[in-house]
C-alpha cells in the first residue's frame, strides 16, 4: 500500500475519533441524565486518548515509513455493569434526547469497528495491525454496550401501552 494512503486512512481515523469526541461531549453536557452524562465522558475521554495514539502514529509513520509496534492501549473501561444499565433505563425513555443520541453512537461505534477491523485485515504491516485489531476492541466495547442499552430501550417502548395510540 502506497505511502499517501496509509496516512489517509491514518487521517480518516484521527477525524473519526475527534467526531466521537465532540459527539460524546456534547451530550455529556446536554444530558439530564447523570449516567449517561458519566458513560459519555468516559467514551469521550477513550476517543481522546485513541486520537492521541493515532496522531503519534501518523508522526512516525512519516519519519520512518513504519508504525510503532508495541503501542499499549490498555483495557476498554467496563462499565457495562447491569447497575449502570439499569440506572440509564431507569433516567431516559425510548423517545427521548438520551435514546437518540444513544442510536447515534450505536451508528457511530459501527463505523469505528468497521474501520479499524477493515484495516486490521488489510495490514501488510504487523504493527500496524496490532493497532488497528486493539482500536477495533475498544470500539466494539462501546458498540456492545451503547446497543445493548438502545435495544433495552426499544424493548420497553414495545411493552409499554404509552408509547402507542391503538
């Protein structure tokens, strides 16, 4: 692969994860809801840091033509626990600001995962597909979680006779 189109993919990604920034972000701070308000600061906080690495990336890739191997992203914070899932449910209802921008990251998180998996497959270069594999876990974390809560969501709307005029 062209050296041009590492580092548009490499640009591609970086503008992806600054999106997921400022998304998470702001509905952080447009949020009634004080778990959700946590769950996307911490997902703003892991896009920030995803920035970071991506940028240091496309720093050494241009001065030497390779990626760093060894990057170590650590774990994808677990805070899918069935308490916080459960206080989200409890604080937002299916047709609310919450839940849309709930569908939003779902959307969001599937383009990451698609993104780094595509990339992580295509690799010629095995650092570069270690990071791409690593970027694709932690997405697929946020992914696993955000559809988890909107299906939860939509379920109770099906249930629940206020949602319906029939």
């Amino acid at each position: 692969m062209s050296d041009s189109k590492v580092i548009d993919i490499l640009k591609k990604a970086i503008i992806l994860e600054q999106q997921g920034q400022s998304f998470y972000r702001s509905v952080a701070e447009q949020t009634g809801s004080e778990a959700v308000k946590n769950i996307f600061t911490i997902m703003a906080d892991e896009e920030k840091m995803h920035e970071k690495i991506l940028t240091d990336q496309a720093v050494k890739y241009q001065q030497s033509g390779k990626f760093e191997s060894g990057i170590e992203l650590g774990e994808p914070e677990e805070f899918s626990s069935q308490v916080l899932t459960e206080k989200i449910k409890e604080q937002i209802s299916a047709s609310s600001y919450e839940a849309a921008s709930i569908s939003a990251a779902v959307a969001f998180e599937q383009r990451s995962v698609a993104l780094y998996s595509e990339r992580a497959k295509a690799a010629g270069d095995e650092a570069e597909k270690e990071l791409y594999s690593e970027l694709a876990k932690w997405e697929q974390t946020h992914l696993t979680f955000v559809s988890g809560i909107y299906d939860d969501l939509l379920e109770a709307a099906y249930y629940d006779s206020s949602y319906w005029p029939f």
